[in-house]
C-alpha cells in the first residue's frame, strides 16, 4: 500500500511540475494569441534598452530605474515589452554611435556577462507578469546588425564605419547580407547562444521561461533590393526553422514593417506563409514614410491617419488571409510642431495613439486578428540633453536610437495625456474574452 501511495504522490508532483512548465506560454490558437487557455491582447511598447539598463554600475541609472519603470509601465496597463537581444561589434557604424555594451564585440566572441543584462530584466518582468519579444540582430546600423556582419566578414569595405551611405548605398549594402553564408553562420552563432542561455538569476533555461513571448529575427529586416528576394525568403524560413528545432514552445516572428518592407505585398505574404512564422508584425512610420511634410503635422494629420488606417487593413487583409494573427509592434508620432522637448504638447500624437489602438477595439469579437500593439517608444524617467540632438556614449538610454533626435518618438513618464489614452486602451481590452 506504501508504495502505490508513493507512486500516486510522484505522479501527481510529476504531474504538477509539468503543468508549471508549460502554462503561461503564449501560444497561437487559429488566428488569435492565447495564454493558459484564454485569448491573449496586449498593449506594449517597444523598450529596446531594456536588457542593457542592468549592466549599469550606477545603481539609479541601471536597476533602480528598471524596476521603477517596470513598475509604471505595469500600473498603466503595459503588459508586453519588445527588447535587444544584443548589439554586435562596438564604436561607430555609417558614422553612428552604437549602443552597447556589445554582445559580440568581435566576429565570434561573445561577451556573455552582457546577457546577464538580459537575465535581469527577464526575471523582473515575470514578477510583474509581463511577456516579451526579443530580436536577434538588426537591419539598421545603431546595434550593428546586419553590416556589422559584412564588414567583419569582408563583403563590404570597413570606409562604412565612419562613412554614411546614401540611401541607395545602403541598400546595396545591406541587400548582401542574405547571400553571404558566413555573415548568415556568424548571425546563427549569436543566435544560438541567446536561445541556449540559462538565466543566471533564475537558474532556468530561457527556453522554459514563459515570460518570452515570442523569438524575432531581426529589427525590421528588409531584402532593400529585388535581387535579394528569393535569398531573403531562404534566410527567413531557415532561420525560422533554426530557431524552431532549438525551441519548441515559444512563439517565432520576422520583425517586420508590413509590405513596405519588402515593397511587395506578394512577398510580405510569402515569407509570413511559413508554418514556423506564427504570427505576422507591422511597423508604421508617418514621418519617414512622407505621410506628412516636416514641419507640417498639424494640417497633414489627418492625411497621415488616413494612410495609417489604409496601410494596416491592407497588411491585415493578409493576416486574415493566412489565417495567423498580427501585431502593430511600432508606430509613432513626434511631439506638436517637432518638438523635442518632454514639456512640449502631444495633442497629435495622442489622437495618433488612439486611433492605432482603435485597431485593438473594432474588430469582431471571434474574428480578432490583431493581437497586440507596441508604441515606440518608452523612455521612462530620460531626458535629453539639452543643446545637444543627438545620443552619444555615456548618456541615458531613451526610445529614440542614436542615428535619430532625441526625445523624436520617445513617450516620457510624464506625458500625462498619453498615459491616459494608453491606460484607456489597455482598460478596454483587458475585458475581450
């Protein structure tokens, strides 16, 4: 009798630990986000600096500003974070300062105490039950991405370092990356390590954390030329598969703009078709997509809202059509009249928000698509400094990267009449069943 009560009792803590191990990971259901069996909606933001913050040794700077601004972003309804999984190489690139410290700061060797920056913020947000997006590498220069891996790897000349390219040059440049098998390995061996890490706080792999949502490729990864395509689609469904036979429970996505992005809409849905590609992104940029003339928000606004409100039905026409579900993981505004200033009004951008999250509200229920959205970006208690533009080392991490002005697109803590459009929105889709 002792033995099968020993027995029961062994299956049932089996039994427990694994349910522990498996429930809070958000997963794809049809086209919707659920977790723990329930439809999942969130309202995010983007909060790329996050892993970097406890790598801080000023305490204020570092960990006390990371739970202080956790803390905030979990009263005002923020429950989902899209995070840096790590910058590549370090000093200048297109004559950009990057962010760091670096990942891997020379081709193929790895600062791993930079991931204990990671580890931090990870094991913070599941405190406060908070889920997170982490991508690999990036498109753009301020964490080195994808050129970094072409200089080191001898494609394209070291001049681009401290030389910005014209639009047209980078594009060339850039466009290299998806057929160079050793900038391609160079990225996986990064890749590799973030998947495999085992948290040094918790002691858990990162694989069994639930508070991962989802594994991203890269910061909006563009083909920039045709001939790039079909290596393109190559590197997204084999990295998708890559990252699928390291780990099975968390959810996979590209990063990507919508068909911008790839300036073909064919093609945007082609490469979201993949069946380890789980959920399809959208980014939204007005200003740097023409959507008004600079300088002249105020009576462009309503044409930047039209052209918002199109571009997302029409990428969302292919999500309904894949049957996958989307989120709306940048969108931005700047502050009234361009200002950079945390005192300047935000009456545009604050309509612009509500608008974006309407996205959230109008779909039929049963027949949501769109689970989340993620404003870019969170800059918390930094400010910029004054008279100067642009980030340079040293200074406080905010939403906006070092290649854009500071305080552009960056939503401060005291922006009051954001965070009440934000909580209003979080509010209303907290109810959705």
């Amino acid at each position: 009798m002792r033995s099968v009560c020993v027995w029961f009792v062994f299956v049932l803590a089996f039994a427990a630990t694994s349910l522990a191990n498996t429930s809070g990971f958000v997963e794809v259901r049809g086209h919707q986000l659920a977790r723990d069996g329930k439809p999942y909606f969130f309202v995010g933001t983007n909060y790329w600096y996050g892993g970097l913050l406890g790598l801080e040794k000023d305490k204020k700077r570092g960990i006390d500003r990371l739970r202080r601004e956790l803390d905030f972003l979990k009263a005002n309804g923020v429950k989902n974070l899209r995070l840096m999984a790590g910058a590549e190489g370090s000093g200048l690139l297109n004559g950009v300062f990057r962010v760091g410290p670096s990942l891997q700061p020379e081709r193929g060797r790895f600062d791993e105490d930079v991931l204990k920056g990671l580890d931090v913020v990870l094991h913070e947000m599941s405190k406060r039950d908070m889920t997170a997006v982490i991508f690999f590498s990036n498109n753009w220069e301020w964490s080195g991405g994808f050129q970094q891996y072409l200089i080191w790897n001898g494609v394209i000349s070291r001049e681009w370092l401290t030389k910005k390219p014209s639009w047209d040059e980078l594009r060339d440049n850039v466009a290299k990356f998806y057929s160079c098998r050793p900038c391609i390995e160079d990225y996986n061996k990064q890749l590799r390590l973030v998947v495999s890490r085992q948290n040094s706080i918790t002691g858990g792999r990162y694989i069994d954390d639930p508070t991962i949502m989802a594994w991203e490729l890269a910061n909006e990864p563009r083909p920039m030329r045709p001939a790039a395509d079909d290596d393109y689609k190559r590197w997204i469904r084999e990295t998708s598969e890559l990252i699928r036979s390291l780990d099975k429970r968390h959810l996979i996505t590209t990063g990507h703009e919508g068909w911008i992005g790839t300036q073909d809409i064919e093609l945007f849905e082609a490469v979201h078709a993949y069946p380890n590609i789980d959920y399809l992104t959208i980014h939204i940029w007005p200003k740097n997509w023409q959507w008004f003339a600079d300088q002249r928000l105020a009576e462009d606004f309503p044409k930047a809202v039209a052209e918002t409100e199109k571009y997302i039905n029409e990428n969302l026409a292919v999500a309904r059509k894949l049957s996958k579900p989307a989120v709306i993981e940048e969108f931005g505004l700047p502050r009234d009249g361009q200002s950079f200033s945390p005192t300047s009004t935000t009456r545009f951008r604050d309509e612009y928000y509500a608008r974006v999250f309407r996205f959230l509200d109008i779909q039929p229920a049963g027949k949501r698509h769109v689970a989340g959205a993620n404003f870019w970006a969170f800059g918390g208690s930094a400010r910029p400094r004054s008279g100067q533009l642009f980030w340079k080392e040293g200074d406080e991490f905010m939403g906006d990267p070092p290649m854009e002005e500071q305080g552009l697109n960056t939503v401060f803590d005291t922006d009051r009449t954001t965070w009440q459009v934000i909580r209003r929105s979080a509010a209303r889709i907290s109810k959705f069943k």
